[in-house]
C-alpha cells in the first residue's frame, strides 16, 4: 500500500478502526472528540467528500497519513504498514480513486456456490459450535490472484460474500450488511455473522420470540442502518466486548431509547460466538 492508496480509504474507516465513532454526522461531514486528546466537544470534523480533517481545537489537519503519522507518533512508512495490517474493507473491495468496478470484478471469480459439504469447513463450523446452522450459509468455491480457494460464504444485501475458513477473513464483492426480515416490530443487531448463528443456535434456549435480524459484517458499516432503526418498536444488540462496540452500542441508544444492549449475556467474553464456545448456555439460565 503506498500514501495514494491509503488517503483513498474513508477516514471514518480508519478511526473506527481505531475505536473511534462520530458524534454527529451527515452526508458531508463528520464530527468527532478530538482522537489526540480529551475533550467534552466534538472538535474533529471530516469533509467527506475530499476525505479530509480539520482539528479545530489546535488549528491542524491534513489526510490520512497526515492523521495517523500524528496519532502512532511515527513515520509515514511505518504509517503504511500499519494500514497494510488492518485489512481495511474499502481499500480492498469498494471503489478507490477512480478506478472502474469492472477492474475489481476482475480481481475475483466465484466458482461454485452450493450447500456446505467440504469436511474441513464443517469442521471448521463445529469448532465454532454453529454446525447445526449451516443454512444461512454456502460453501463458495473461487478464483484469485490465479490461485482456487473455499471457505464458508455468508451473502450480503448487495449481492456480496463475506468468506471465512480457518486461515481467512475476506469479503468478496461489495461490502454491505445483511438484512433478515420477518415482518416483526423488533430487531436484532449483530456484528458479524457468527453472532448471528451462533443466536439462532440459542435462541430457543433464550426463549426470544420472532424478530427481524440485520448483520453489519463490520461494525463500521453502521450508518448504513441508521434509517432503518426507526421502524422498530424494539431494538436488541449483540455487539462485541470492545471499544469500537461500545462505542457503536452508546451511538445507537443515543438516538433509539428503544434500544437494549443484550452484551450482558457474555460480559465475560469477546462476543457471542467466544461466549457459545467456551461456555454451556444451559449454565446460563439465572443471568436470563
């Protein structure tokens, strides 16, 4: 990854990244607590259009290098490997500068799609202790870089996968949440889609009732279901046990009083696959 390709990404990408989420935000611009310091006023703001900030509090801004040299205290070649680790979503598989979604496309061929039958997947779903809920899921078979792959395949609303195995955590196609709707007034939130089913392998066991459900597949793809919140009457969370979720749990219940935070169920764990896996839910009945 080289400084274009980097500036190229959402600065709301790269903070959330960092565990930082906006205060209030439209689709021009964006506000933040200053990320370098302490502050009770949103000084931060984001153009989004030019992808740029400004810190009004100190009178400085600049790009995406310009922020992250400033925030590790680093240089702007240990600035590009740091981005070369996280795996960010839209340098990936979205749109950068001006080049053509035909190029992406190119980038990747799905080859088979059916139900998963490969034993080193089902081992891999068994490991997670969600092999009973396979049928929200595909075993996709695809083509990159002129090498073949599997993994397990969740679709998303835009026609995309988010694929995982063992070794690998990529998403092919267009990054987007996906959307389960049962015609209920209530709604279930997930970060990812193991949360997901590894809910659905509980959910009896909960004695939770019908719902709709939607699965970010990246905490950071929250904006994308900020309409659609207001057509509940009840809204339930199941986001991980960290800052970037803590943080998205505080903005959601911030704007939906509606709004539970359900983390309580495996306060003890990173989410709720890691609570499903080390633990028996059958020892959980006095927390419920």
């Amino acid at each position: 990854m080289n400084c274009k390709q980097f500036n190229s990404i959402p600065l709301e990408e790269v903070l959330l990244s960092l565990g930082h989420l906006p205060t209030k935000q439209n689709e021009k611009e964006a506000w933040y607590l200053n990320p370098f310091a302490s502050e009770s006023q949103a000084s931060f703001k984001i153009n989004k259009s030019l992808n740029y900030w400004y810190l009004f509090s100190e009178g400085i801004g600049g790009s995406n290098t310009d922020f992250m040299k400033r925030y590790l205290n680093t240089s702007v070649n240990e600035v590009l490997l740091w981005a070369e680790g996280q795996g960010f979503s839209s340098f990936q598989y979205q749109k950068i500068s001006n080049q053509k979604l035909e190029d992406q496309i190119k980038n990747y061929e799905i080859i088979d799609v059916k139900q998963i039958q490969h034993p080193a997947l089902i081992e891999y779903l068994k490991s997670r202790k969600v092999e009973a809920q396979s049928e929200f899921l595909k075993e996709l078979h695809y083509r990159m870089n002129d090498n073949n792959y599997f993994g397990i395949g969740f679709k998303n609303d835009s026609g995309g996968y988010e694929i995982r195995n063992k070794y690998s955590k990529i998403c092919l196609g267009k990054k987007d949440i996906s959307s389960i709707k049962n015609g209920s007034d209530s709604l279930r939130v997930f970060e990812g889609f193991f949360d997901f089913i590894s809910f659905k392998n509980v959910e009896t066991f909960l004695e939770k009732g019908s719902s709709d459900y939607i699965i970010l597949n990246s905490v950071s793809m929250i904006s994308n279901i900020k309409n659609s919140l207001i057509n509940y009457d009840k809204i339930e969370l199941y986001f991980d046990n960290d800052e970037a979720g803590n943080r998205a749990i505080e903005m959601i219940k911030n704007e939906n009083q509606n709004t539970e935070d359900c983390g309580v169920l495996y306060s003890d764990f990173k989410d709720l696959n890691d609570w499903l896996i080390h633990k028996n839910p059958s020892n959980e009945r006095q927390m419920i």
